[in-house]
C-alpha cells in the first residue's frame, strides 16, 4: 500500500505541475476570454478539420456577412476558416497587440452575419425575432471585446523591479550579447560583461554607464577552459545577480571530418559545458532570494539536423532541450526561464564560423532578437526570433519527414560553407 500511495504521489505531480501553469496562464485574462479561446482552438483544431476532410460537400453550408454558402463554394472557405480561428486562439493565449481591433471586429462581422441571415432567408416574424435575439450574445462578446483593449497592450517589461540590480551577460563584447546589455540598461539594470576581448568590453561599459547611468563589472575570462567558470564566479561573488543570461557560443562550418577536433572540441566547451557550469553556480542564489531570471540563447539550428553544421547544431540543441527542462524545473523557485531561437542575425557570427552568407541584408537585427526573448521571459519556455520564415523553418520537422529537412538543410548549409571546407 505504501508504495503504491508513494507511486501515486510521483504520478500526481507531473499533472500538479501542469494545472498549476495553466491557472497561471488562465489568470492573464478574464473568464470569458479564456472561454473564447477554447472555442477559436476548438474551432480551429478540431471542428474545420472534421468540416474540411469529412462532412459530406452536399451537406457544407457556411455563413458569411449573412450571405450562405453552400457545396463546394462553402467548402473552399474552410482554409480561412482555419486561419481566422487559429490566429484568434493564437491570439488570445499570447496577448497579441493586433487583437485589438482585429478580435471586436471580426466578431462584429459575425454578428452582423447572425442578424442578417434570419430576417433575409428565413423572413417573417420568425426571421426577424431569431435576428433580434442573436444580437444579444454575439453582441455582448464584440462590445466585451471592444472594452478589453488593456488587456492586449504591450506589457511593460519592469526588468529591475522583477529581478534585481545586477545582470551577468557572456558573450558581451558584440553581437547579441551587447544587445541584451544595452536593454538591461535601459532598464536601470547594471551588468556584469564576460568576454575574452577586454577592450571591447571596456567601451561598451563606458557606453552603458554614459547613457544610462547604470554600473557595470568587466570580466575577461575564457569559457573554453576549464577554469573559466569559476573565475567568472568569484568575479561576481559579492554580487547578488538577478539575471544570468547565457549567450557565448561560437560556430564552425564544414564536412564533419574536415574539421579541426580541437576546434570542434573548444565549440562542444563553449557551447554545452560553460552554460550548464554557470547556471550551476549562479542559480542557486536565485532560488534562496525566491527570484531571478535565466535566458540561455540557443538557435533555431537546434530543432533539426543541419549536414555541415551538425556538431553546432547538436550543441544548440542541447541549450534548446536544457533550458526548456528548466524553465519547468526552476518555474515553482521563482526563477523565470527562456530560451532564445534566433536564426540568422546581423552579428559577426558567421564569420567567425567561417560561413559564407549570400544575403546578410535579411538577417534579423540583434536588438530584435533581443526584445523577443526579454518579452518572452516569465511568459513561455522559448521563442524563436526572426519572423514567420524562421518559425516555420524551426518547425519543419513538425510537418515534415525528419529526413526531408535533412536534406533541405544539407542544401543551404552548404552553400554557406567554404569550398575548401566541403
């Protein structure tokens, strides 16, 4: 009996876990809200799918700004169907600035369709008396909705307030790194700024402490030794740092066995081993203070095999799979997790990985990148920065066989590398 409660005990709280973030996810809006969520992923998910694929042509009948269709013609408005509904579910789950006023006046466009459609092709009395009675519901949610628009402002990020006075960033003398130093300071956060190069760290403190007054810490140290962690450590040791964001990493383009194994070695370091040593160290504090935060920026080349990136992919997903496990992990310690997926961005990294980029000029700018993963944080595991070309991208192996985007991504890395790297 005694292992079986045990046994129960363990089972429970997985679902614990997931009750607990979904209350807290419900608390961001209003009961009704929540409500049209399920409908708009019900919708959505489950009953335009059964309309499209099952439900007999003859039988399709559809209803738009009143007018009916029906066949095929109803059929074929299934697809937008779809998107409306996931973009409303979509929409409502991350409390997206463009559902107000796109929500209410949707809405409204349904609820003009509901009182149009009985007065013209039912008629009589009894037309008129369903289209009187359907304004009632379908009028309250489009007034309910034009009343909500505080609810999809942007929220403000209050950083300092949520975490602290002190911010350690790696990888902070370029690029993404510097970026997430610059936004830490403009919001009174100071930092602690670890790279190998000083002299671009001492400029940018200079930068940060002449613009927005703010403090700041230089910390030369290499991640790529053993000692480097340690060293950062007790850089900081009198410091109570509220915000670890784990950004230092390097790539390194090329057929598998034409590349250097120190170098691959040095990259496996960086890449895996710095980020689990220094959360190791530094999260701990977070959690007896009851708060802190911890960005750790992965890639979007994590979420799938890439051929002659294949060891910088399998390091960026193990960031990826590492923070996403502790962002549940640390979630009920107060200490908010999120892992950033960028993809190309406008830093030196690809030269440094010595890949050859055919046009740097789409590249997603690094203070972009940056916001995406400061608004994210306390809100979701992970985002991937970059557009709806890079989410899909990071996605492929949803829909896609696993060898497909293989090979698709064999076909773009390549293109990228040096010949004499191939």
């Amino acid at each position: 009996m005694r292992a079986r409660a045990l046994s129960e005990t363990v089972r429970g709280r997985p679902m614990n876990r997931i009750l607990r973030w979904l209350e807290e996810q419900s608390a961001q809006r209003p009961w009704w809200m929540n409500a049209l969520m399920t409908v708009c992923a019900f919708l959505a998910f489950v009953y335009v799918p059964w309309d499209l694929a099952a439900k007999p042509i003859a039988e399709d009948h559809e209803i738009w700004l009143g007018v009916p269709f029906k066949g095929w013609a109803a059929k074929l408005t299934e697809p937008l169907h779809f998107l409306i509904y996931a973009a409303g579910a979509y929409g409502f789950w991350r409390m997206k600035p463009w559902m107000w006023p796109w929500a209410p006046v949707y809405t409204a466009t349904v609820t003009l369709g509901m009182v149009v459609w009985p007065i013209v092709y039912v008629g009589g009395l009894v037309g008129w008396l369903l289209g009187i009675v359907s304004i009632v519901p379908f009028g309250a949610v489009t007034y309910a909705l034009w009343s909500s628009r505080d609810y999809f402002v942007p929220r403000t990020l209050k950083l300092r307030e949520r975490y602290g006075d002190w911010a350690l960033v790696t990888g902070a003398s370029a690029g993404i790194g510097a970026e997430f130093a610059r936004a830490l300071a403009r919001e009174g956060i100071s930092s602690v700024l670890v790279a190998r190069r000083k002299e671009r760290l001492e400029e940018l403190a200079a930068e940060l402490e002449r613009n927005w007054n703010v403090g700041t810490r230089v910390v030369q140290a290499d991640l790529t030794t053993a000692q480097g962690a340690a060293t950062i450590a007790g850089a900081v040791a009198d410091l109570e740092i509220g915000l670890l964001v784990n950004n230092a990493g390097v790539g390194y383009a090329g057929r598998f066995e034409n590349q250097n194994l120190d170098r691959l070695r040095d990259m496996i370091i960086l890449n895996c081993v710095a980020p689990v040593e220094l959360t190791h160290r530094l999260v701990p504090p977070m959690i007896a203070r009851g708060r802190g935060a911890l960005v750790i920026v992965g890639s979007a080349a994590g979420r799938q095999p890439i051929p002659f990136l294949g060891v910088y992919a399998a390091t960026k997903s193990f960031d990826n799979l590492l923070g996403e496990a502790l962002w549940v992990e640390l979630a009920d310690r107060g200490i908010d997790v999120t892992v950033l997926m960028p993809g190309p961005v406008a830093t030196e990294f690809e030269a440094v990985a010595g890949e050859q980029r055919s046009d740097p000029s789409a590249d997603e700018l690094p203070d972009a990148c940056v916001m995406h993963a400061l608004e994210a944080l306390g809100r979701q595991p992970s985002v991937v920065s970059g557009g709806w070309t890079n989410w899909m991208r990071a996605n492929a192996n949803r829909v896609l066989p696993r060898a497909v985007t293989a090979f698709v991504a064999a076909d773009f890395a390549e293109r990228q590398t040096p010949t004499e790297m191939r």
